[in-house]
C-alpha cells in the first residue's frame, strides 16, 4: 500500500507502514573496504498532523559541505560499538536529542557519498515533543521539513551531473528558500520511491 499524502497522515501507521515495508525488503549493501564507513540517521516526527523529516544547515565553519542541508550523522569511530550507534550518537551531539527518545524503525540503503564516506541510512521516529537546537559548530540550524516534499514529484528540479566519467541525476528542493540537494535529496527521494511508493528499486 502506498502512502498518501492527499488525506491527513496517521503517524502511528506512517510508522509501521514503514517499518513494514523495510523488514520486508533487501537493502542496498555496498562493500568498498577502502572507504570510512559512516552512518546517518533519518528522524521522522509528527507536526501540524504530518509527517515531517529533521534536518540541518551546516555552518560555514566546516570543512566540507558548507551551508548545506544534511541528515544528522557522521563518521564511524573506533568506540562506537556499531554504526547505528554512529548514527544515534551523531544526533546526539548534533541536536541533543537522546538516543533513549529515538524509536529506530529499520534502516534503507547505503550510499557512497563523493567525499569517499560508504553511508548506512537508519530510520527514526520522534514520539512526543522533544527539545532540539543546534549543539555543535557544524550545524546552523535544524530543519523541520514536511515529509511530503520529498513525496509530491512536483517540489523538485532534477538536473544531470557528470563525476568521474559517470552521469547523475542531481534533485534539488526548496524549503524555505533552502536548497536541499545531493546525497541528502538523493536519499529521501530515493526512500520516498522504494519506500512510500512502492517502486521497484
């Protein structure tokens, strides 16, 4: 069943729906032993009685990536016991949330991002009203962005890429005169298919 946006969304069957749909599938793995390994974490939560995703501007104090929008997260650390622990602990320093307030529901695809990270994505949900801001000095500020946009194939621009002799499609959103684009529109498009459309990967 695909998830609608037309209607007001049940976060509860948002959830499952989701959690579903990944127990229920392969995931897209990726064994490059020469890239640093890294893990985000996609954090949905309710707002307005819709599904909204968090995300965050980086500062321009960063060495990579300035001024763009991205999932919290980071990379592997040799005392972290795994990478959803990456991911959880990420968003911890990044935002103060609380790994203990963070139902992870399952976790989607792996990506290689240009700057020669292997990505885990896991998948989160917020239930009740937590207290965020801004923690560390890579994050300018925290986004809470309707899921939807990344659903409704009319919010984006798609433009082609050419890296290293391949060709990309590059999908650029706008939230609030913020531009959310690369690895991170690549993902949520790409969940917003396999996951809310049901699409074949």
């Amino acid at each position: 069943m695909n998830i609608r946006f037309d209607r007001p969304v049940d976060f509860e069957v948002f959830k499952e729906s989701i959690r579903d749909k990944l127990k229920n599938r392969a995931k897209r793995s990726i064994n490059f032993s020469d890239y640093r390994r890294a893990a985000v974490m996609m954090l949905f939560f309710e707002k307005d009685g819709s599904p909204h995703v968090l995300l965050q501007l980086r500062t321009d104090r960063v060495s990579t990536h300035k001024g763009q929008v991205s999932m919290p997260g980071g990379g592997f650390e040799n005392t972290d016991r795994d990478l959803l622990y990456t991911a959880l602990r990420e968003t911890q320093e990044e935002t103060g949330i609380e790994p203990s307030l963070i139902e992870v529901i399952g976790e989607f695809d792996e990506y290689i991002s240009i700057m020669g990270f292997q990505v885990n994505v896991f998948v989160g949900a917020l239930n009740s009203k937590v207290d965020y801001s801004a923690f560390d000095d890579e994050t300018e500020q925290i986004l809470e962005v309707p899921f939807e946009l990344f659903y409704n194939e009319n919010f984006y621009k798609c433009e082609k890429l050419n890296h290293e002799g391949r060709e990309y499609d590059v999908y650029f959103y706008d939230f609030n005169g913020i531009t959310v684009w690369g690895m991170t529109a690549r993902i949520l498009t790409d969940f917003s298919r396999k996951i809310c459309r049901n699409n074949q990967d």
